[in-house]
C-alpha cells in the first residue's frame, strides 16, 4: 500500500497531518496543484482509507488530564472469552486512550490520560473490576519530550 502513495499524496499529508483544518485552496497552493487536483487526491486518499480522520487535538492540561500513564499487563489468561471480555473493558474506559498487545514480558500496554493520582487508582479499579489481570503496573510519565501524531510520509 505504502508504494501506492507518490510523492504529491506523501506532500498533502505531510500539510494536512500538520494542519487539518487548511482548506482546500490553501493545500493546493502549498503542494503545488490546481484546488481540483488536490481535491480529487485528498478525496482518493480518504477512499482507500489512507486518511482516516481529521481531528482536532487538544490540549490534555487544559481539560484536567495532566497525568499520562503507561499501566503495564500481564495476564495468565489468553483464551478468546478472556481477550473479549479485556478488549470491552478497555474500550470502555475513556481514559484509556491506547492499548498494545506485545511481544516479550508483557501482554499489554495501555496509554491514559487522568487528572491526579487519585483519578488513576479510580480507574485502575474500575479496569480490575472489569476483567481478572495477573499482574498490573504502572509508569507515570515525569516529562513529554516528544508526543506527536504526525508520521515521516515524506521519508522513504
């Protein structure tokens, strides 16, 4: 799929991931295309879902979620009622903004956003009451040096 993408595709999602809200004469400008050009690529590239969504992003200090938390899995449990009955539970828990299934030691790592300390022991028990995990722990983040959701589409 990746070598389906040309260089003008890698340019206009190089501007848009950057600034989703440019219209579309402002992308045209910037990758050098007619606005109709342009418009038919963007359209093209949301079909074949290379474009998934534009979102707003926003700031988590501002809204109370000033604590980022990697809470780290293990489990003796693999069975496909046990998998279903974890991957609800995630999925409902609205701080829970990322959840991994890995390789090596751990089963799971979950990225979430909460308030304080006290909003994470709320929502560590609101996931164990959920599901039975066999070992959970969690790293708090201290500093973000880098947290972005941009991808290099101009590397190659």
């Amino acid at each position: 799929m990746a070598q389906d993408i040309d260089t003008i595709d890698r340019r206009i999602l190089a501007e848009l991931q950057v600034d989703a809200s440019l219209s579309v004469e402002q992308l045209a400008e910037r990758v050098h295309l007619s606005r109709n050009a342009c418009w038919r690529r963007v359209k093209l590239l949301e079909e074949r879902g290379v474009i998934r969504a534009r979102v707003a992003l926003v700031d988590p200090e501002k809204l109370g979620f000033g604590l980022s938390v990697f809470i780290l899995v293990r489990t003796s449990r693999h069975e496909p009622d046990w998998l279903k009955q974890f991957r609800d539970a995630v999925v409902s828990l609205p701080e829970i903004t990322g959840v991994y299934r890995m390789s090596g030691d751990l089963d799971y790592v979950l990225r979430a956003r909460v308030a304080d300390m006290k909003a994470y022991d709320r929502l560590y028990q609101r996931l164990i009451a959920k599901v039975p995990l066999s070992d959970v722990s969690a790293s708090f983040v201290m500093e973000e040096i880098r947290d972005t959701t941009e991808l290099p589409v101009l590397l190659r």
